[in-house]
C-alpha cells in the first residue's frame, strides 16, 4: 500500500543521535517553500520517532527562521529536559552546503496521568433566540451593535443534585 502524500511529505530518514534527513514534495509546495503546517508535522514527526520520546505531543512551538528551499534537509532533535512525565524537546531543521537553520521549535510531550474530573451540567431548556426580545437601548460601545444580542433571565438550580451529563 503506498502511504498518502502527507505521510510522504513529513517522511523521515533516521540518521542517528537524533538526527533524520528529510526532502520537502510538490504536493505542499507553497510560494517560497513548502507549506508551514507539513513542516511544522515534520517537526513534530522528528518528536515522534525519536528512541528517547515519553509521553505525547502536549504543544508545539515553530519558528520560520527563513525560507525552507525545495530540497533536502536536515532534521535534529533533541531532549533538553526529562522528568517523570513531561519532556522538553529543542528541534531544529538546517539546509544547504553549509547548513543554515531554517527551522526552530520546541516541543513538550507529557505522560497522560489520571486526573479529577467533573461532567457538565446540562444545558437548561430555554426559548429559541427569535423568541426572545431584543435589547430596547442602544449598545454601550459601537462593536457591540454588529451582534444581535437576546438575554434571558432565569434563577440558579437551588437544588444542586448531581444531574449533571458527559458533554460529549
């Protein structure tokens, strides 16, 4: 089976010491240079196949130092910072003969751990938005006329029960 052309885009090559090489395809070409969201995934990819890796993908920061030519490129990943269940990665994507970063990031993956938790409340039954009337004065500030804004007035459960329900 032949991976998609995204999978293709952010394949890469593993070097070693958390290096991989890598090649940016047409198919994400975009002005001067690929696409900044499949290199930010080849970023992330680099993360992801890394021997050293705990945990997942938890936030992403990137950097567009300049512009990622058509071509070969260079990949390194690093874990700068490892504890019981977070870690902090520094990336960083170079080019050329004598390679110039183009690329830099960080990311921060995280063991997932049981946490507290606690199911919405239901949504309370209430009139459509039509059926309410407008507001009779006009709005404090201009930005707030581009809105039409209905306000329904009701009381507070008294009786906090436990009903509540899973959003999802």
């Amino acid at each position: 089976m032949t991976a998609h052309v995204f999978d293709q885009a952010i394949a890469l090559t593993p070097l070693g010491e958390g290096r991989y090489s890598g090649a940016t395809l047409p198919a994400y070409a975009n002005m001067v240079g690929p696409f900044g969201g499949v290199t930010a995934a080849t970023v992330l990819n680099a993360v992801l196949q890394h021997p050293a890796l705990l945990g997942e993908p938890v936030a992403l920061t990137v950097n567009f130092c300049a512009a990622l030519a058509d071509g070969a490129f260079q990949v390194l990943a690093l874990p700068v910072c490892t504890n019981r269940s977070t870690q902090h990665w520094t990336v960083g994507i170079t080019q050329g003969e004598n390679p110039q970063t183009v690329v830099s990031a960080t990311v921060m993956t995280a063991v997932p751990r049981d946490t507290w938790a606690r199911n919405d409340s239901p949504a309370p039954t209430v009139p459509r938005p039509d059926e309410l009337p407008a507001p009779a004065h006009p709005p404090p500030v201009p930005w707030i006329g581009q809105y039409d804004w209905r306000f329904m007035r009701c009381a507070m459960p008294v009786l906090w029960d436990a009903r509540e329900a899973d959003a999802s």
